[in-house]
C-alpha cells in the first residue's frame, strides 16, 4: 500500500514536470509540424536564467515570495522572446520543408544554443536552492515529500487547464485548432497562420524554460541538461500522440508513473522503462495513443 | 462476344461512423462494357471506387472479380488481380520523369528478391512502357520529368500507368476534372482509342453529361451512397430522379464554377 | 547503360587511387580516411533510406552492433582475422536488420525515426548496465590479422586502411547498382507517393523492409570498421547524438549519389576536427551553424554542387504527390 | 601487389616518425608540445574539465617562469618551455588523440576524466609511442588489462577510494550494519559501488545491503530514489555520484531529510562543501578521490598552490585542480630526475619517460610515488573526513588520511581479488 502511494506520488511529481516539457514541444508539433529539438535548449536557458537572476535576488535577501513570482515571470519571458527570434529569425524561412528537415534544422540550433549558452554563462554550475526548501515539506506515512514538488503537479494541472482553455474556448485557440486539424484548409479559410505560428513558438518556447526555471532550484544548472532533457520529452510526446496536449498529459503519466514503479520495485529496469514504454505502445498504436488524425484523400 | 461477368458487387455498405457513404450497392459488370457512374459530389462514387479497388475496406457485402472474392483485398492485390484504375487527381511520382514513372510501375507487378539488381531502366521494361506512352500518344514526352507536365498529359501517364499491366478492369475517376473544357474531349478520344484496343472493360466517373453519352454503353447513378438509376445511357438520363438530383445540381455547379 | 558503366569505372579508380595514398598520406591521415570511410558506409544506409522518405535517428544501433561483434569476435571466439570480422559483422547486421526490420518497415516519416531511436536507446541502456561488457566504457578490441599472420602496429593501420578502401569500392559498387535497381526506384517512388505504389501493384512494406536490411549491414560494417581501427568500442556508439552525426552528414553530402556519402563524411570529419582545434569553446556552435547553412542554401548538400540534384525531392520539401 | 614495398615503406615511416619525435626532444630550443586533454564542453566540463585545465594552466606557467617552489625552481621542462595543445575529450577521442599526436605533432599528453576514454587511448598511446598521463580516470583495467610502456596515472584508481572509505565506515562508525548504494548506471558508479560494498563486507561480514539503486547518467531527478531509500531505511547510504549529479541528489535530498536519518557517504562529495553547505547535513562522509582539494595537507606548496590559484580565478581549487596540476607536475620531477642523472641540461622524452617510472614526488596534495604496476601507476596517501557545518563555515572533522599500503593492492595483486581475499598484506597503523 504505502509503496503504491509512494509510486503514485512520485510518478506524479515526475510526470508534471515531463508534461510542462513536453507541453510545449507538442503544441509546436501539432500547429507548425515542427518536432523541435531546440526545445532542450530552451529548458536550459530556463534553468540558467532562473538560477542566475533568481539566484542573485535571493542572495540579496529580497522577500522570498517575490522571487517565486520573479521566476514564473523571467522564465516565461525569456522563453516567449527566444522563441519569437528564432521563429521570425529562422524557421519562417523553412515552412515548406520537410519534417525531418526541421527536425535538422533544429538539431542544429540546439547545437548552437549548447555553446552560446557556455559563453553567456560560462561552464560552472548555477545554483539557487531557497525556493525548493521555501514550502516545508509534507508527511505522508513514514514518508517526506518536499511542498515544492507537489505544487509542481499543481503549475502542471494549471498549465493543462490553461492549454485546453486557451484552445478551446478562445477565439485565437479555435483558429489554431483549425491550423492543427487541416492546415492547408486553414489557410484557405484565410487563416493567418504566419502570425499563429510565431504564437505558437513563443508560447510553447516558454513551456520549455518555465519547466527548466522551475526545477532550477532542485538541481545544479551545468551545461548539457537540455541535450539529456530533449530525447526524454520526445519519448513522451511520441508515445501521447504528436501534436495532441492530452497526448503529451497522458504519455507524462504514464511514463513517469513507470519511472517510479521501476525505481521503486525493479530499479535495474529503470534505464529501459521509458523507452520500453515508448516501443510497446509504438508496436500497437504507431502513431501514439492520440494521434492525429492524417487519413490521406485520393 | 460471351457475356461473361467479370465484376459481381453484393450489398456492399460502408459507413464512416454515422455518415453512411454507401447502402445496399449491387452492382453486375459483364466484360466489355463502358460504364458511367455519375452523380453529385459526396454521392459515394469515388468511396465505391475506392472500395473495389481494395483502397477502403467495406463495413458489409462481397466484391468478386473474374470469380474469386477480393472483398477487404489490398490494392496492390487488387491490381495483380487485374482491375486497376486511375485517378481524379493524377497520382505520379514528381521526382521522375515519365519513363521512370512507367518502368517503376511495370516494375511493380514483379518486385521480388531479383529487383535489388536487376536495372529498372532494362530493354524489356523499356519497350512495354514505350508501346503504353505510344497507345496514349505521350512517348514525346518520355524524358520530361513530371513536374514539367501540363495537366492533360498528366491524366494521360497516370492512366498509362494504370494500363501497363494489362488490366482486364479500368476504372478512371473523373479522367477529364481538372483539364480545360476544350481539352476534355480530345483527352476522352485519346484515352477511349488507347483503352479499346486492349480487351479491358472501364468504368468511369463523370461529371460531363455529354461525355458520358457519347461513350458511356451504360450509367450508374449515384445518390447519397445509394444507386437510384442502372441502364442504358437514354433511360438513365432521362429518369427524373436523375434529372432533378445530379443532372441539374452537376450543370448548376459546372456554370458556377467554370472560368 | 552507359553512364553507370562510367561510375563504376570513377568508383574502382578513385578507390584505387586512395589505396596508393597509403605510400604517400602521413599516419594521422590514413586512420583519419578509414574514419571517414566507416561513417559514410553508415551515412549510405541512412541515405537509402532518406530517398524512401525514412530518416533513421537510430542507424547507430547496427553502428554498434557492427562494432561489438567484432570486439567480441577478438574476445569470446579468438577471431582477429580482419575480413573473418568484417564477414561476421555484415551476417549479425543482416540478420537484426531482418528481425527489427520487421517492426521498423511499418512505419514512416516522424514515426519511424522516433521509433528507431527508441530501440537504438534501449540497446544503450542494456550495453551500459552490463558490467561484463565494461558497461559505458566498453573494452578494447585485440589488434586484428591477416590470415593468421600477426602484425605490428603500422602493419596492422596500412592493411586496415587498404581493406577500408577495398570495402569502399565494392559497397559503392553494389549500392550503386541498387541505386538504379527497380527496387531502388520503387523506394524513391514509394517515399514521394506511397499510396500510388500500391495501386501499382507494390508493397511498399516490403521494399522498405529490403531497404532497411541493407542499411543495417551497411552501419554494421561501417562499425565493424571504427572498432578495428579505434582498437576501442563503448554504448557510446548506439547514443542517439551519434545517430544524429550520421544524419548531419547524410545532409552534408546529399542523398543525390553514392560518392555525396564520402564527400560529407570527410568535409564533417575535417570541419569538426579543425573546430575542434581552432575554436575548442564554440565548436558545436561551428557544427550547428554549417548544418543550418547547408539547409538553408544546399538543400541537396555539398554534392549538388558537383552534379545538380534531380531525385532528391523527399528530403528537400514535403514530397507528398499533389492530393 | 606491391604490398610488401608499401609495408616497408610505412614502417618506415613509422620508424621516422618515432625518430623526428627523439630529435625535437633533442634541441632545448624548440618548446615542449604538451597535449592537456579533458571535457572542456558537455556536463564534465564544469565541475572537472575546467578546474582541471585551470590547475594545470597555474603549474604550466609557473613552470615556464620557473616561479615553482623548490624542489621545482629549474625553469622549463629540461629547459623546454611548454606549449599547451588543448583537446576537448568531448568528441572521439581516439580520433583527436590521433590527431594531436601525429598532426599538431604533441610531444606528450596529460589528461582524461573518463575510464572509458583512457581504456580507448592507452593502446593508440603504446603504438603511437607517446608519452601519456592519465590525471583524473579511475578505471582499474588501464593496467590490469597489461603493463603499458608509455602510458602513466598520477593518481589513485577508482577502487581505492571505495576500500578507503570502507575502512574509514568501520573507523568512525562501528554502528553502520546496513548499507544502501546509489549511484551513476555507467562503468564508475557500478565499480565504485562494488568495490565499496564488497570491501565493507570483508572487513564486516554482518553488513547487510538494503537497496541497490542505479539511476541514469545525469538523470537530474532523484524523487523516486530518495523515497526508495527512505522507505529501505538503512545506517548508511554509499553514493559516488558527482558533479551536477551529486548536487542535485543533494538538492533534492536536503529537504526529504534523507542524509540526516542515513548517513551519507559521498566519495567525491568534495566539490559540493562550499556550494551547497547548508544543505549537506552534519555527519555526512565526505571524500576528495584522493589527498587534495579540501582535504589537501598542509604544506607550503599547497598554501603556495591554493594562493596562486585564488588570486588567478578567484575561487578554491577544487579537487580536479590539484589532479590534473599533480599530473603536469610528474612530467616536469621526471624531467629534473633526468636532467640530474644523465647530466646533459635538456633530456629528451625518452630520458624523461625512463625517469617517470616509479619516481617519487611532491605535489601541492602531497607525495606521489608511482609504484604500482611496474612504476605506472600512481600510489597516493587518501583522505576522507567528516562534515560540520561550523558557525555557517563547512569544516571537516576527524579526518583520517589512509597509507597507500593501507587502501591499495600491492604490486601484482588485481584489485578486485585483492578486495574478496580479504586485503592480504594491507598495512594500516
């Protein structure tokens, strides 16, 4: 019993941080087509400007409950604004190729980011550990889990919530419904979609950092943590469904719910589970568990 | 000539969840005959197409072809099997020139452990597809690449493409949609000219009601997923049903949308 | 006819030439070429496989596998005769190819180059854990010979590089042939119009699934080759980044040819190395910065330089057939 | 078909080539190529490549100034000024050790963090004939897998520090009888959890191992480990976890409380005391690798290498520093030992090899004597200590430094048989 509250638990706190990641990754995917590698650097300029600036206003002794709300704002920022220059400043040149070509072309910019991330902040770790100890911690049984990571699953349901608001129930998010379902459709419905796209980027762009500043404080910032984040959330995107956000939330579950029972119960499969997942639902629903729908007319 | 029967559908329905894009289709075809199918956009022509040809699996009843029973069969099947077709767009491969379009599809039928070193640009090949471009009167155009192609010679590869296998079934969706009005007739004469000197029998969908009298030996009407007309071209047409249901709606189209 | 006569003779010369380099090139160039050699025989099964319109981000699976059968021929079976090795690995790369292929030839586009990497990763994961194997470190593969004779060192690099170019020629040769075989073409054509294949006939499945096998033992040559001539095999080999290289130069060079493989293959080696050397805090900034370029301006890579590209059309725009 | 003459041919080549190396060495003039080789990008970078380097960097120059302390005031390398060659162990490094070598022409090379690289290189060093030192790799097999000619490491194996921590569990705290691991699931953490494991077990029988957990290489999220800990409780937990990693468990372990009910033991836990002090709670085990960083003795060279090394990066020299400086410093103590025996002012890489063998020298970490594996591998004192927070300032208490004798497998032993027989012929005071 109390392992299987401490598997659910931990899945959880796992999978709510894989879903912000992932979050962004796909909505990008399913407006733009774009399976966007450069998402790993955008997790790690989150992580390096959180622990940077946020690192620095606590140091100055500054009201801590400001810097929480300090670091939702600069990660978010940071991530719309790259996300915009590297839509206008790139990838709108690219729209008509391939979807493996972007895969490339993105790959590239993630190589890029690796060393131009090195030079803005150099190589040594970033730390900024007041806020992960700023809530306490909570008893569960015989067990201590940290207020910090519950309230990560907390921003995950709130970052759901808003996504299927956003598409849902407004009008830009109707549109952009229309742009997933049938692109070419959309643009002949007259459809924007040249300015849909440089939203979309942005905003998923910002999902990337908000989830790197916010596990900012629970870890070191080094260089390389986009590069290890960036196979894990395609792992996770791939197995929801490309370009679906309940895909993303439930192919997050999933996967994170296994981490856990792997470390839990069979910790010499932890290395395995999430791309064994990934296969086995591959090998019966090849286009993931929500795929989009793509019947071909003829 | 004996009336053999070559194409025998039963009851044939499919449905796409709620919508039903075809009910209770019957539907006898007896060698050497040239049917029309006509109807108004959304009738279900192109879905029973795509059903014989093996492209769609029907929710119930049988497709037998010369005999055997191809129902939920795969469209490469399908063709081996001798019922080929082409379609309302053409479907090339853009990246080839013509020839190469027309090896690849001679070497289709035959692929097996051999291909990976037999040369697909090979004499036999060759002259096969030569003899179908020549039928159809686009061997000029040989060595264009596809993309170059104007709309008329495209119809044309994609259906020389259906031919070279020597199909005892042809069905052309729409062969003459997309090319100017004044081309349709002498694009429909190549394509009668080249198919009648095979011993294929065809099936075609059509819009224009005066190709279809003049070539069509026999007309299906399509409505809603359903045949409300089979016969004779005269009869067909002249079914008021017909009239009020595709006749009028296809003319009142055609005069909104023609440039 | 006549134009592949041509390239068959282009292929045995240059291969001949380079075989005469061996007298003239310093040291550090010959294991520099066997290097290249071995990552463009990999980079032509990703090609074959880019002109059917699948991109494999897990083609350093057979990589390693290539690698670790011949680390583990030297160990467990004794063999060090260096074609015994290469024969053996090419036989392991048919045979998973064949197997895994099974599953891979059902998927396409995005799909199947995520789920490439998903095996790829998944034999990382078993490779690392297994201490007997030296886990991440992998272990050191014994210096090869030739029928049965020992050799020194230097010996050992000039018959390897003779025996890299020697397999160059003929792997060139055979794709070449593949190249303009009908299930060369039917592959090209099922990546541009899948659906049009079948109606003519084809089962695509099966002409990726051929397709694939090649590939495989291609990588696992190509493998075979980096263990004997690193003397050294680790996972690494299998890690996604690596399977990303290969793509990198795939792009490089362009999938218009076979010979696009080796001019990639070297122009990557050489930009990496001297960025390396030059510029040791931005060289991925170099790398990412060229691969962007090259996609930007050479969409066909380096080789449409030397002869226009007119098949690649898959991987340069969405090659979907009008529809 | 002209095989045989193109074989001659290049063996001679190979021959020149060896020859052209011996004559550079011999004009003083010419400045010594030195290849320093670490991860200068990737996450290696940071917490080892860097500081390595920088290290380095301080003993170069002062050896090129001749602004060393004694025993080492002699200017250059056998009169040589070094020239620093930098390669990124990032990418292939057979391949760009090839490439130093033979093409930028490095007369030697220090460097290598990871096992996995040295395992690759030592055999390209041997056949290329280049003098190599490993600084910082602790795979046991470089010299156990065969005796090498030009290959040396200045510093302990990985094993060593596992039996000394061990030993040092059984000194300060007779209480642990159940012990857990976590550590990286790549060859180190794997060894370093065997050897410590197996190693406390021999000088323990009744210890028994609660959890064995293995998670991914920089993973960077160690919930559900840490509750697997909590709910196997046991006295001890072994983590040889580094870097970004070992921060991050840290991090992430702080406030879970898990090193306050089960002590910590973290063998390389010496980079995090300054970072992370406040959240390292107090008792936890702390190792260095070795003798330097916090743990490095007193000694005028070590005030003299701490003060430089602040006032030139405006930091504490962690660990790494010390190792890769200790390596770049073995090649300048062999070149002096050769410059004295043979006389002649400038010997030349063959002398100064001869010399490396088995040679005993000073370093700001302490003395180095390489006397294992035929003087190639590298046998140090190795200490291990005690965290206290002390009014906001990490401190170590009771620190232990273990004899080599004590922590190593003597001459010819195989360390791992060594270990399972019970550590014959160990001698601790």
């Amino acid at each position: 019993m109390m392992t299987f509250l401490a598997i659910v638990i931990d899945g959880f706190i796992y999978a709510s941080w894989l879903f912000i990641i992932a979050a962004g990754l796909s909505l990008i995917y399913g407006v733009m087509r774009i399976l966007n590698m450069a998402h790993g650097s955008f997790y790690a300029i989150g992580a390096y400007t959180v622990a940077s600036l946020a690192g620095w206003y606590w140091s100055a002794g500054l009201p801590p409950y400001g810097g929480i709300v300090l670091m939702f704002v600069i990660a978010l920022a940071v991530g719309a604004l790259v996300g915009f220059v590297i839509e206008r400043g790139v990838l709108r040149f690219l729209m008509d190729r391939d979807q493996i070509v972007m895969v490339l072309v993105t790959f590239g910019l993630l190589l890029m980011f690796e060393d131009i991330i090195k030079l803005m902040w150099g190589v040594q770790s970033y730390y900024a550990p007041e806020p992960y100890s700023l809530f306490g911690s909570t008893d569960v049984g015989d067990l201590v889990f940290v207020n910090y990571d519950l309230a990560m699953v907390g921003v995950a349901a709130l970052v759901a919530f808003l996504l299927w608001f956003g598409l849902n129930r407004t009008r830009q998010g109707k549109l952009l419904r229309a742009v997933i379902h049938d692109r070419e459709l959309a643009i002949t419905m007259g459809i924007n979609v040249r300015r849909l796209f440089v939203i979309t980027f942005s905003v998923g762009a910002a999902l990337g950092t908000l989830a790197g500043g916010l596990v900012a404080p629970a870890i070191a910032v080094t260089p390389g943590i986009g590069i290890e984040i960036i196979v894990l959330a395609f792992a996770v995107v791939v197995t929801g469904g490309l370009g679906s956000i309940q895909g993303a939330l439930v192919g997050s579950i999933l996967i994170g719910l296994a981490r856990a029972a792997a470390v839990n119960l069979y910790p010499e499969l932890e290395l395995f589970v999430i791309y064994g997942v990934m296969a086995l639902v591959l090998i019966f629903k090849p286009r993931g568990l929500f795929a989009l729908a793509s019947t071909r007319k003829i | 000539m004996t009336q053999k029967t070559i194409l025998e559908v039963r009851d044939l329905n499919k449905a796409f969840g709620a919508v039903v894009a075809a009910a209770d289709i019957n539907i006898e075809v007896t060698e050497g005959e040239i049917i029309a199918i006509i109807g108004a956009n959304g009738a279900g022509k192109t879905t029973f197409v795509n059903m014989v040809t093996g492209y769609l699996t029907p929710t119930t009843g049988t497709i037998r072809f010369l005999g055997q029973d191809i129902t939920g069969r795969a469209p490469a099947a399908v063709c081996k099997a001798g019922l080929t077709r082409s379609f309302q767009v053409a479907q090339l491969f853009p990246g080839l020139t013509v020839m190469e379009n027309m090896l690849v599809a001679f070497a289709s039928l035959r692929i097996g452990t051999a291909s990976f070193f037999t040369p697909l640009n090979n004499a036999a090949a060759r002259k096969t597809a030569l003899g179908v471009l020549s039928t159809f009167g686009i061997d000029p155009h040989a060595d264009a690449p596809v993309s170059a192609l104007a709309q008329g010679v495209r119809k044309l590869l994609d259906i020389s493409m259906a031919m070279i296998s020597g199909p005892s079934l042809l069905m052309l969706d729409e062969p003459t949609s997309g090319v100017a009005v004044d081309e349709k007739f002498p694009l429909m004469e190549t394509v009668m000219a080249g198919v009648r000197q095979t011993d294929a029998t065809i099936m075609f969908i059509e819009h224009d009601m005066e190709i279809v009298t003049r070539y069509a030996s026999r007309v299906i009407a399509f409505y809603e997923g359903t045949i409300i007309a089979d016969g004779p071209v005269a009869q067909v047409l002249d079914d008021e049903r017909v009239r009020k249901y595709i006749v009028g709606q296809i003319q009142a189209a055609a005069t909104a949308d023609s440039p | 006819m006549r134009q592949i006569d041509y390239s068959f003779i282009a292929i045995v010369l240059a291969a001949l030439l380079l075989a005469l380099g061996a007298v003239v090139f310093p040291l550090w160039l010959l294991s520099t070429i066997v290097n290249i050699i071995a990552k463009a025989l990999v980079v032509i099964g990703v090609i074959l496989l880019m002109r059917g319109g699948l991109v494999s981000f897990g083609q350093g699976l057979y990589y390693c596998i290539g690698g670790y059968v011949v680390g583990l021929g030297g160990q467990l079976l004794g063999i060090t005769d260096i074609v015994l090795l290469l024969v053996f690995a090419a036989i392991i790369g048919i045979v998973s190819g064949a197997v895994i292929g099974l599953l891979m030839s059902r998927f396409r586009e995005i799909f199947f180059a995520m789920f490439s990497l998903a095996i790829a990763m998944i034999l990382y994961g078993m490779l690392s854990q297994s201490q007997a194997l030296g886990s991440t470190d992998g272990f050191n593969v014994a210096r090869v010979t030739a029928l049965g004779i020992e050799l020194t060192a230097g010996q050992a690099s000039l018959l390897i590089y003779l025996v890299a170019c020697a397999l160059a020629a003929i792997l060139s040769i055979l794709t070449h042939i593949y190249y303009k075989s009908e299930v060369g073409f039917a592959c090209l054509a099922a990546g541009e119009n899948e659906v049009r294949l079948q109606y003519l006939g084809a089962t695509p499945n099966r002409i990726f699934y051929g397709t694939y096998i090649i590939a495989a033992t291609l990588a696992a040559l190509g493998g075979a080759l980096t263990a004997i001539n690193y003397g050294h095999v680790g996972p690494n080999m299998t890690y996604w980044t690596q399977s990303g290289e290969f793509i990198f130069i795939a792009l490089l060079g362009g999938s218009g040819s076979v010979m696009a493989a080796f001019v990639g293959s070297t122009l990557f080696e050489f930009v990496r190395t001297y960025a390396l050397e030059f510029a040791p805090d931005a060289w991925q900034l170099i790398l990412g910065t060229v691969l962007v370029l090259i996609i930007f301006f050479l969409p066909d890579g380096l080789w449409s330089l030397i002869q226009p590209a007119r098949s690649s059309a898959r991987i340069k725009r969405r090659g979907k057939a009008p529809s | 078909m002209h095989t045989k003459t193109r074989l001659r041919t290049l063996s001679a080549l190979i021959l020149a080539s060896g020859m052209m190396a011996m004559a550079q060495g011999a004009q003083a003039q010419d400045p010594l190529k030195l290849g320093l080789i670490s991860f200068y990008s990737g996450p290696v970078s940071g917490p080892v490549g860097i500081p390595s380097r920088n290290g380095a960097d301080l003993i170069i120059e002062a050896i090129n100034n001749g602004t060393l302390p004694a025993p080492y005031t002699a200017a250059g390398i056998g009169g040589r000024q070094i020239e620093t060659v930098y390669v990124d162990e990032a990418v292939d490094p057979v391949a760009e050790y090839r490439n130093a070598v033979l093409r930028q022409g490095v007369d030697a090379v220090v460097g290598y963090a990871s096992s996995g690289s040295c395992l690759a290189v030592a055999p390209v060093a041997e056949e290329l004939k280049t003098l190599t030192l490993f600084y910082y790799c602790g795979t046991v097999r470089t010299f156990e897998e065969g005796p090498k000619e030009y290959v040396f490491r200045t510093m302990n194996t990985q094993d060593v520090e596992n039996i000394a921590a061990a030993r040092y569990v059984l000194a300060t705290r007779d209480d642990v009888n159940t012990i857990s691991g976590i550590n990286q699931n790549y060859g180190w953490g794997q060894e370093s959890w065997r050897d410590f494991s197996k190693s406390l077990q021999q000088l323990k029988p009744e210890v028994e191992i609660k959890s064995e957990l293995f998670p991914k290489f920089l993973a960077g999220q160690y919930g559900a480990e840490v509750t697997a800990l909590s709910r196997n409780k046991a006295d001890l937990i072994h983590s040889s976890f580094w870097g970004g990693d070992l921060d991050a468990l840290i991090l992430q372990a702080a406030p879970r409380g898990l090193f306050k009910s089960q002590t910590g033991l973290l063998t390389t836990g010496g980079t995090a005391l300054n970072t992370l002090a406040k959240q390292i709670p107090d008792g936890t085990i702390i190792g260095v690798r070795g003798n330097g960083g916090i743990l490095a003795p007193d000694s005028d060279f070590n005030d003299w290498f701490r003060a430089e090394y602040e006032k030139k990066y405006g930091e504490q020299p962690t660990f790494p520093a010390y190792y890769m400086a200790q390596s770049v410093l073995a090649l300048k103590a062999a070149a002096d030992k050769a410059a004295a025996e043979s006389g002649s002012s400038a010997p030349d890489m063959e002398q100064i090899r001869a010399a490396l063998k088995g040679i005993e020298y000073d370093t700001p970490a302490g003395k180095v004597s390489l006397n294992r594996h035929n003087g190639h591998q590298a046998a140090t004192e190795l200490a291990y200590g005690t965290f206290k927070l002390v009014d906001g300032k990490p401190t170590l208490e009771n620190v232990i430094r273990y004899q080599p004798n004590c922590v190593i497998a003597p001459e010819g032993a195989k360390s791992l048989d060594w270990i399972e027989a019970g550590f014959p012929g160990a001698q601790c005071d």
